[in-house]
C-alpha cells in the first residue's frame, strides 16, 4: 500500500479545537468562575513568555557553540562538547532546574565571594539571585544540548562538494562557513528549531515549582484559594493550546514556504 499525501487534508483537529476553545471563551465570559481566574492567570502569560524567549535565545547560542565544537578538529574540544550533551541530555530537565536553583547557584555564589573577598565587594548573598534566572539558566543549558544537535545536523547536511568548492576559490575557513555554510545549515534547521521553541514553551511551566509566578503558578495558587480547579486549569490549557497550537500552525506555514522556494 502506497503512503497517501496529508498535508492537503482538511484540519478537522483543528476545527474541533477551535469548537472546544471558542466553547470554553464563552464560559469564560459568562461564568463568574471563569472570568474571575482570566485576569489572574493573564498576569503568568508574560512571564512565560519573557522566561521561553530568554531561556531559548542563550540555549540557541550555547547550542550553535557546542555544535561548532564538536566539528571541531581538535579532539579536546569535541570530547568536551560531546560530554556535555550527553550529560544534559541524560538529565530530567526538573532534576536539572532544582540542581541549578539549590546547589549550583549556591556554590557559584561561594566562588564568587572567595574570589572578590580581597577586592572589598560586598560579598553575594544566594538569595540575590532571583529564582527566575535561576529557571532561565536551568531551561538554557538543558534545552542548548538539544539544539546543539539540531545545528550539528543542519551543519553536516550542507554538501561537501560545495564546501570543497569555496576553499578551492580561495575563500578562508570562516568566509566558507559565512557564506556557503551558515546560510544552507539555517535553512535546514529551522523546522526543529521551531518544534524545540514550542517544546520550550510547554516546558516553561516547569518553573513554577520554583515558585515563579508564571501561568502554572498562578493557577496553583488560585485553585487553592477558591477550589475552582476545573475552571482554573480549562483556562490554563486554553491558554497553553492557544500559545502552541497557533506557532505550530504559524511554523507549518513557514516550513511550506521554505519547500516552495527550495523548489524554484
């Protein structure tokens, strides 16, 4: 049996989502309960945002960096960069945010303040750090090592012979990468990059058991206080469907763009 072709048919998930969501907008304006949780939860959604952009901007450019290193010619270099994917890879990114917010962050701030103790600065407290960057910087480092592959990969996907071609024409190692490189690794990695900045939206409720009053938290917190858990979650997951189900669409979109120009 031959794979049938389904980008052509009609989103009937889409249409039964968007039935669910409008249902559920008009409970929230009709339903005393409902409107109440909206403007306390509409408080979360920038912090959400705020933390998914921050965090995956640095994972971004850690990811890239990594890659680089492990096409690096120098076996130092690689090893190191392929340790630490595979090391925060391994790790539950929740394992990883608790680590960073109570025991990396801790210790760092004891180097810090045996290192400028002569210098006459106030020492730092741990509690100078906020727990929002401490989320920012757990979510960084566990979400550069997936983005590490997916820009190793794009990298690797671009032809040799091209590569091999540049050089020929004289061109220098980083005028290579620039010009012939860079530009055909983007165009291919930017699908996955686009699924892990939706992965990263969903995953920034896991800053909430921190306490960082993002949409998550606020829920938990309202639901406790008025034991609307029903309603308090239904706008929760509108709220997170809405975020993720429209970049998905807007990414969709994108991607065909990308295939109707590739083929021109």
């Amino acid at each position: 049996m031959s794979p049938q072709k389904t980008d052509n048919d009609f989103p009937w998930w889409l249409v039964i989502l968007g039935v669910t969501g409008l249902w559920l907008l008009w409970r929230m304006l009709a339903d005393p309960d409902y409107s109440a949780a909206v403007p306390v939860l509409a408080k979360g959604l920038g912090v959400t945002i705020m933390v998914t952009l921050v965090a995956f901007a640095g994972a971004a450019i850690l990811g890239l960096g990594l890659a680089l290193a492990q096409l690096s010619r120098h076996i130092a270099l690689r090893q190191a960069a392929r340790l630490y994917v595979e090391v925060m890879r391994g790790i539950p990114i929740m394992v990883l945010l608790l680590y960073i917010a109570f025991v990396a962050v801790p210790i760092g701030v004891e180097a810090w303040n045996a290192l400028t103790g002569w210098t006459g600065i106030d020492p730092l407290r741990t509690r100078d750090v906020p727990l929002l960057w401490r989320a920012i910087a757990a979510l960084m480092l566990a979400y550069a090592s997936f983005l590490a592959e997916v820009f190793r990969a794009g990298i690797l996907s671009v032809d040799q012979g091209q590569i091999e071609a540049a050089k020929a024409l004289g061109l220098r190692p980083m005028q290579v990468f620039r010009h012939i490189v860079w530009p055909q690794a983007m165009r291919n990695v930017l699908p996955p990059l686009g699924n892990d900045f939706v992965a990263m939206v969903k995953d920034s409720s896991l800053v909430s058991v921190l306490g960082v009053a993002d949409i998550t938290q606020l829920a938990k917190l309202t639901a406790a206080a008025n034991f609307r858990y029903l309603e308090t979650y239904n706008v929760v997951a509108l709220i997170y469907l809405t975020v993720t189900i429209g970049l998905s669409l807007l990414l969709r979109k994108f991607e065909q763009h990308l295939r109707a120009r590739a083929a021109r």
